[in-house]
C-alpha cells in the first residue's frame, strides 16, 4: 500500500503547475524549430521564430509563455494500492491556488459563468479521475487557454460520413477558427463513444507526447491525413498564411452506438503545456 502525504502531493502539484506554465515541453519545442527549419513563407518564418524566442525567454527568465495561464484541467490516475486519506479533489485545488497565487500566474476562472466573479485563485481546477490498478498516483496537469478551448467544436457525425467526413468536419473547425487559437495549434480529436465521451477523449488527447502515434491502425491512419489536410489549408502561424497551421494531430477513438459517430475537436494553441508528476 502507497500511503502519499497530504502536504507532498500539494507541494508537488503546485510545482508542475507553476513549470507548466513556464517551461515549454522539449518536444514541443522541437516541433517549433522543426516547423521553422521547412516553413517556406517569410511572414510565417519570422512568426515561428518569435514563438521559438518567446518559449527561451519565459523559461530563462521564469515568467509565463502568454499572458492566458489557463484553466487548470487535471487527469488522474488513481492506483488500487495507493491510500489517501484526505479529500484529493481538495488537496488540488489547494495546489492550484498556491501556484497560482505565489507564481504571479494570472487567475482566468469566474465563480458562474454568468455572475462573472473572479475567484481570484484559478480554482475550481476541472479533474478527471480514472481508477487503475497499481500503487501509483499519476497527475496530468495542462492549463487550456481559452483563445484555442473557444474555438473546439463537436458534431454528430452520421456513420454514412465516415472517415471522409471526419476529415471535412475538423478541417472546417481549422478553417473557420482562423487565427484565433494561435497557431500552429496541436489537435486533439476524439471520436466514439458518446457526445460528452468524445470531447474527454480529444481534450485527453492533447497529452500525448507530441511526437508518438496512436496505437489503433485506423487512429494512426486519420491522423496522418488530418496533419496533410489541416496544413494545406493555409492558414499558416497566427493565421497569417504559410505552410504550418498545425504541429500534431492526435486522434483517441472509443467504442460507439451502432447509429453514432461523435467526432470532438479540442483545439491547442502552439504552446502545448503539460506537465506530470507520478506519486
């Protein structure tokens, strides 16, 4: 049995909370350059090349990389083998608030979305838990910006539309957000499942490592073509034109309902911060 401490977890959150936020994930970053190296417009190359400095700057000089640090989603993965005896949503948001708060990190959540009161904190966070087996706690942390969170979208789909449809429907959403969620974007999509599963499955699918694949044959085979599809729209970095609209496209597929075919895309903005701790 894994009895974790209170205070250890809340110490170790609020780190890669704070981190997230500052310090650019080394394959993200890699991404960029790559991007920069085959970009073949001007505009766009001088864009990508101010993204590149902006990332060494914040982490140099430990300040956030933009100025939206975000809503604070979480997901977790809960071991069988692993005792807590406190309230672990609590235990997170405390972390949240102490990031937040004594990172200088501004505080984007409003109590109701219509009242419009800041928490001034950044909480509540958004967590989602998954039970697994094991005596390990793994946290996924990644602060979603709301220029890329406001321009995801989700359709349902026929499954007469199949893979062709899937294609048009998240090349539309690129196209129409233009240069709104600050590309190059990275691209979650979920697909299956049901109408609130498909959009936890792209949201989930902006963790992935930018440089894997997924597993499924079929996964793989969408995100391919969607990575084509997507960067000969032209939008380009900041919707300016040129040969890099997106970074990746990650595709997480579930099982769906005979007549179904949910499609989610979460759009991420080219600063795809994440971190994890594993407790």
């Amino acid at each position: 049995m894994n009895k974790i401490a209170r205070d250890r977890l809340v110490a170790e959150v609020a780190r890669i909370v704070e981190e997230a936020n500052i310090d650019l994930d080394g394959k993200a970053v890699a991404c960029l350059k790559a991007a920069l190296r085959n970009e073949r417009n001007e505009l766009a190359q001088g864009i990508l090349a101010e993204i590149v400095e902006n990332q060494e700057i914040a982490r140099n000089e430990r300040i956030p990389i933009c100025q939206d640090t975000g809503v604070a989603v979480f997901f977790v993965e809960l071991g069988n083998e692993v005792f807590l005896d406190f309230n672990l949503e609590a235990a997170l948001n405390e972390a949240v608030a102490t990031a937040y708060t004594k990172g200088y990190l501004r505080k984007s959540i409003v109590r109701h979305p219509l009242d419009r009161v800041n928490t001034k904190d950044n909480t509540p966070a958004v967590i989602h838990v998954r039970p697994v087996m094991g005596s390990t706690l793994r946290i996924r942390f990644a602060p979603k910006g709301a220029g890329s969170e406001n321009m995801s979208a989700i359709a349902m789909l026929t499954p007469a539309d199949g893979f062709a449809g899937i294609v048009r429907f998240v090349v539309d959403v690129v196209r129409r957000a233009g240069g709104k969620p600050c590309p190059p974007i990275v691209l979650g999509v979920g697909i299956g499942g049901t109408f609130e599963k498909a959009a936890l499955i792209a949201k989930e699918a902006l963790l992935r490592e930018l440089d894997d694949e997924a597993m499924n044959p079929r996964d793989r085979e969408l995100e391919q073509a969607l990575y084509q599809a997507v960067n000969a729209t032209n939008v380009g970095p900041m919707g300016l034109s040129g040969d890099t609209t997106c970074l990746a496209v990650k595709v997480n597929s579930y099982p769906c309902h005979i007549a179904s075919l949910p499609v989610a895309v979460n759009i991420q903005c080219h600063a795809a911060r994440h971190k994890e701790v594993i407790l």
